[in-house]
C-alpha cells in the first residue's frame, strides 16, 4: 500500500516505515503458525511425540503456543519502536 | 457514590488482593458443598447452591459497580490494567460454544475440529498487529465512533451499526441458548423458563454500572469459568495417567483411542464409514473448508466490536498491547485444554459404552437422554426400557452397543464428563458454574455493545445530541433490557446449532467491519465513499450469501449459479438434478432439515465462511472507489498520524 507523505514529518515517517515493517514480520509469522503448517499435517502425523501425532500437536497445542509468544514480544518490540522515535506514552 | 474517585484509587492498588480473597473463597465454598456432599445433602439443593452463589456474586459485583458517569459507563474510566482487562477479555470471548460446544465439537469432528481452536486464538494477532491499540489512541467509545470520524460522518456510523447488530445479535442469541440448556439440566427447569431466569442474571450485571460492572464481573467469571473446565480433566489425568498435566497425558489417550478405533472394526461394532480416525484431517471439512473456517474466524476476532470495545478501556496504547497477549494467553488456558477433554471422553465412551450389552446402560445417560441430547438406537436414552425395546426394534440387532447405535449432542460432552468418569458430583455443579459464566459473561459483553451502539451512536449522535448525561444514560439501560428480551425471545424459538450461530456472527462482522477499519487505519488514501462502497458491497455479499444458501437454496442454484457444496472426498453433498426437479425445491425459508438447506454455494465454500466471499469484495471496492475520488482530507491525514503515535491525547475527545 503507497502512503501519501505530505504534512507527516520526517520522524513520523521513519516511525511508521519500522512500524509497518514489524506488521508485516508479524503477520508472516501468524500466516506460518496459522496455516502453512497444518498444510503437511498428513505428513506430520507420523511424527510421534508422548502419543502425540506431530500435526495434530501443532493445531492443538503448538502454534497455539507460538501465537502467545509472538503476542508479548509483538507489545516488546512496537513498545522499542515508539520509544526509539520518541512517540511513547510517558 | 460522591466518593468514587477516591475509592476507586484504593480499589485499582488492591486489585490483586480482592480477587485472590475471591478465588479462595470460591474454591473454599466448592469444598464446603463436597463436605455437604458426603453428608447426604441431595444433588438437586447443591446445583442449585452452585447457580444461586454464583449468579449473587456477580450481582453484588455488578450493583457495586454502578455508575453515572458517562466514560466509566461506556469504557470503565479508561483504567482497567492489561492483565485485569485480558482476563475480562478471556471470560468476554470464551462463551457456551467454546466452554460447552468446543470440546464436544472436537469429540465429533476430531482433527477437522481444530479448525475453531486455531481460528479463535491465532485471531489475536490480527487485533494486536492491525487493529486494537490505533483503535484505543483514537479514544472511541464505539467502534461505529471509530467508522463516522473516519469516513465522513453517520451514514458511515449507521452501516457500522448495523453490521454490529447483525453481528452480536446473533451471537447473543447462542449465549442465552447456551445459558438455557445449563439451567434446565442442573435446576430442572423448563428450558423456555431458564432461558428467562439466565437473562435475569445477565441484566443484573450489567444494567447498572455498564462496561465498569461488565468488566469486575468478568474478571470473576473467568475465574469461576477457569477453575471449573480445568478441575475434572485434571482429577482425570491424575487418577489415569499420574500426572495432574492433562495437556501432556492426553497424547497417550489419542494412542489409545487410536489403538481402540482399529478394534471396534475388528469386533465389527464400527464400520469404515461410519468410524473416522480421530488424528486424521480433512475428513469432516473439505480441506478448502478447514482453512477457510480457520481464517474467517481470525480475521472475524478482530472485527467484532464487543471484543475490540475491550481494548478501549485500558490506560494507555501501551496497555492496549500487553492486553492483547494476556487475554490470549487467558484463552489459551482453556482452548489448548479442549482438546484434552475430548480425548479423555472420546475414550470413556469407546470403551465403557461402544461395545457394553444394551441392558448395561450407565445410569448417568438417563438425564441426558430424557433432554433429547443422548440417543442409542435412534430414540432418546430416557429410561433403560425405551433403549431395550429401541433396540430390538432393529433387525438384527446384537443386544450390544455399536458405535452408530449411539449419538450424542455436541453440548453434553464437558457437562457430562464428571459423570463419565464417576467423579462426585459436587465437580459437575461446579462444572455447570463454569459453563454459565461462560455464557452469561460473554452475553453481557454482547448486549452491553449493542446497546451502546443503540444509545451511543444512534441516540446521542444521530437523534438527540444534547442529550444530558442522565438521559443518555438511562436510554442505555432501558434499551440493554429491550435487546437482551429480544434476544431471549428469539433463543427461547431454539433456532439452531449453537456453533453454526456463531460461525455467522464472526463471518459477518468480519466481512462488514475488517477492510474498513484495516484500510481506515493503514491507508491514508482511503476515502468517504471507498468505505461505504466496500462495507455496503462486502457485508451485502457475505449476507447475501448466507441467507441464500440457508434459507433460499433453490433460488441460488436456479438464479445465482450455485452447485452442491462437495463431501471431503470429493462427491457432492446432494444430487443436484434430483433436488431441484422435487416439488420442495424452489421453498423459501426452509427448514434446516432441507435437503438443499445450507448444502449449496459457490466455489464449495460452507456458508460458515461466508465472510471470506465477502471481504475480498470490500477490499476491492475500498480500493478501486477510493482511488477514483480526491485524496481525504489534509486534515483528516494528520488525524491518522496522530492515531499511528501512542503519545499524546485521544483524537477523539467525549465530553462527560
């Protein structure tokens, strides 16, 4: 998506150019945990883990784990970012 | 009270203390009732114990709470910490279907369930990542507020109304049905009378003190919510496997189920058709289906407005963002133990049902079956003699129980597995506890969003803008009541399965609601009339399509060039030529029993995904229309710089 530029200051710029570049690791993330995976879950059955099949594990349990885990370090690294360009809250 | 802002300081430091005195002396009153228990006291009086504690503690929280200012009536003052909120968020999001439906969907559809468990966590990210903290930094009430700001004044709030109505109003209406089935089993009510008795507590949590007593009250009940789904799965896993962990000793149950699922062919008491191997995919869904379910429920998470209303009543951006993770962290604690609870009882019903002689049915069946929810040879498992003679009444019939002589409803597998498993009945009173904090927390998080709608956006923004506070208060309340009625009237109809109610709630709010606020927030170029044309085209495809394929699916295949949805292997659903050519098929409002209803569409997508024909549509015109119009505003561009920067004030700024 273009975003027109006029009136932001050069600071805001930078400050949603990083932004936007953490959105989009994020989302490649949550695109990964949320569906690419699960496509080899026939695969990854064979794989058995305590009793577990490996792709029923991870729609049960494993990226269920990763989306909590990306979620704190999502607020961890926005947080630097704000910081970084001096926009966080005090 | 002239003394809030004080106590309220007080109130905020010790919060910690308060709800740790609290779930100790819950968990205390849950051992009293097992001392009563073992004292003879009958089950009857502790069910009703349970239900009438806990509904009064919420009352008290809820009349505590009560309020007459405006900011703590619509968004608790903006002071909920972002632990505190993402709890209130967990119990505001884990309703009926997930406490009681989730489970017992996984029980049926195995692997293919999973759909839901992925679809309602890994939704968080997008509210986190797109939508939640700009929404928060811009300093709405509503997220209509969010919509008229944004693109151009009412004509935007009212679509955005009513995309939300649409949305929660058939989200509630699962809630109090969910509400009604605990009711009617543990206080032997009739279920139309429990419907209304569960709405009565629903009222009184949030009719005074708006979303101040919403969230306190939400708190408590995911506390209660928590406690109950985790305690009977634990006891199991102990007293099967030695480990109190069910999460990790549920894989040796999945083995186990395996290994059992190949003797059930063997003895010939399930056939290759009728057994679907619990850890094999795509076998309920197609597999287009599974991913399609999966994303429309994501991206619906973070279109609709009662969840993302939650985030508007944090501190600051900051917050907003921490909340987040700590409501899904909250989620999680349950959704990654549903799986477990369909395992154990998958096993217990392999095992101790499937394959016992007919005349040894467990008593514990009895209740259930007299509700219509369990059946054993196509009638209810209401007394051992209806089963005996149901039976025999098959032809050739072995006098034992085979896997497609039993059916049991979706709903009952949580509510019945301490009885499964013999566990005392104090643990299914606190069961049931749970599974109406559940549906009675996310109901009033519904109601409360689309009465504030109501009262906020159409009232006071549309009608009457100098409206005093007292007025817009009171037009709040007395349309909460008038919704949360209508809402009960239509759940008392028994309208459906709970989980497809559901599904089209998220479908919708998803269609109507994502590509505005994604491209409201992210795209400065996106215009008045791109957003009108996206949510109107968007949502009017997406309920479009749903209403056709559930409740006019002749005209769709006749008109709209639709065909029969296909089974995972490949084979449609119904035989086309045959079903249009009976005289039934060009009915209108069928039933659900219809051969054509909710069997037919486009691209085989189930009407469950509705929103995923809808949002691409919205997405396109936002773009196309907006490109064809002038850029928005200078100002309205500074504006959204102002939402993308946590610091400084709120956009929008409400008077008192």
């Amino acid at each position: 998506m273009s975003t027109t530029t006029k009136g932001t200051s050069a600071n805001d710029q930078a400050h949603w150019r990083k932004t936007t570049k953490l959105m989009w690791t994020h989302l490649a993330i949550w695109f990964f945990f949320g569906y690419v995976i699960h496509f080899f879950a026939p695969a990854l059955n064979k794989i058995v883990i305590l009793g577990f099949p490996l792709g029923f594990y991870m729609a049960a349990q494993g990226s269920l784990i990763a989306f909590v885990v990306q979620l704190f370090l999502f607020a961890k690294q926005q947080d630097k970012i704000d910081r970084e360009f001096g926009v966080a809250e005090d | 009270m002239a003394t809030q802002t004080s106590n309220d300081g007080s109130f905020l430091q010790n919060l910690g203390k308060i709800y740790g005195l609290y779930t100790g002396g819950f968990l205390a009153f849950v051992v009293l009732l097992a001392i009563l228990e073992q004292m003879g006291v009958p089950n009857r009086v502790l069910g009703y114990l349970f239900v009438f504690f806990t509904i009064a503690v919420y009352a008290i929280i809820g009349v505590l709470s009560r309020t007459a200012q405006v900011s703590e009536y619509y968004v608790a003052g903006r002071k909920v910490p972002a632990l505190y909120n993402g709890m209130a968020t967990g119990a505001d999001w884990m309703s009926a279907a997930s406490f009681v439906g989730m489970a017992g969907t996984l029980f049926l559809l195995g692997y293919d369930g999973l759909a839901w468990v992925l679809g309602w966590t890994g939704g968080y990210v997008l509210v986190s990542v797109l939508v939640g903290p700009y929404l928060r930094k811009f300093g709405a009430y509503t997220v209509p507020d969010f919509m008229s700001f944004r693109f151009g004044g009412n004509f935007a709030r009212f679509l955005a109304v009513i995309v939300l109505v649409c949305c929660s109003f058939t989200y509630v209406t699962a809630q109090i049905f969910g509400t009604g089935i605990i009711a009617s089993r543990f206080l032997g009510m009739q279920f139309e009378v429990a419907v209304f008795v569960g709405l009565a507590g629903i009222l009184l949590c949030s009719m005074l003190g708006g979303m101040r007593a919403v969230t306190w009250t939400q708190i408590a009940q995911y506390i209660v919510l928590i406690v109950a789904y985790l305690t009977p799965i634990i006891i199991l896993s102990t007293k099967k496997y030695g480990i109190p962990i069910p999460e990790l000793t549920y894989g040796q149950a999945i083995a186990d189920i395996t290994a059992r699922e190949q003797q059930l062919l063997k003895d010939g008491l399930a056939t290759a058709a009728n057994l679907k191997p619990h850890i094999q995919p795509w076998l309920n869904y197609t597999q287009l289906n599974f991913f399609a379910i999966i994303l429309c429920m994501m991206v619906g998470t973070a279109s609709l407005p009662h969840i993302l209303m939650r985030y508007f009543t944090t501190p600051s951006v900051r917050e907003a963002r921490q909340s987040v993770a700590w409501s899904l962290f909250f989620i999680f604690l349950l959704y990654f133990s549903a799986p477990a609870y369909a395992a154990f009882s998958k096993l217990e019903v392999y095992t101790n049902i499937i394959g016992r002689s007919v005349t040894d049915i467990r008593p514990w069946m009895f209740t259930w079956g007299e509700l219509g929810l369990i059946q054993v040879c196509g009638k209810n498992a209401a007394t051992l003699d209806a089963i005996v003679a149901a039976c025999k009444a098959i032809a050739g019939h072995p006098g034992v129980v085979r896997l497609q002589d039993f059916a049991i409803n979706t709903d009952v597998i949580v509510l019945s597995t301490p009885e499964i498993a013999g566990l005392p009945y104090v643990v299914s009173g606190l069961v049931a506890a749970g599974g109406l904090a559940a549906a009675l927390s996310t109901a009033d998080g519904l109601l409360l969003a689309i009465a504030n709608a109501l009262s906020h956006d159409i009232y006071y923004k549309m009608i009457d803008p100098n409206a005093p506070t007292v007025k817009r208060l009171t037009v709040a309340r007395i349309l909460l009541v008038v919704v949360a009625v209508a809402a009960a009237a239509t759940a008392a109809t028994r309208p459906a399965d709970i989980l497809a109610m559901v599904g089209w709630a998220f479908s919708l709010a998803m269609a109507g609601n994502f590509p505005a606020l994604v491209m409201g927030i992210w795209w400065k170029r996106a215009t008045t009339a791109g957003a009108i044309a996206g949510i109107i085209g968007g949502f009017g495809i997406a309920i479009l399509y749903l209403v056709v394929t559930r409740y006019f699916p002749g005209f769709g295949v006749a008109y709209l060039g639709m065909s029969s949805l296909t089974t995972p292997t490949g084979a449609p659903l119904v035989d086309l030529a045959k079903a249009m050519a009976a005289p039934n098929a060009m009915d209108t409002f069928v039933g659900a029993a219809h051969p054509l209803a909710s069997k037919v569409g486009w691209f085989g997508i189930t009407n469950i995904a509705a929103g995923l024909i809808g949002m691409p549509v919205g997405f396109a015109l936002i773009y196309i229309v907006s490109l064809m119009g002038k850029e928005p505003s200078k100002e309205m561009q500074a504006f959204i710089d102002e939402i993308r920067k946590p610091r400084g004030r709120t956009v929008l700024q409400e008077k008192d």
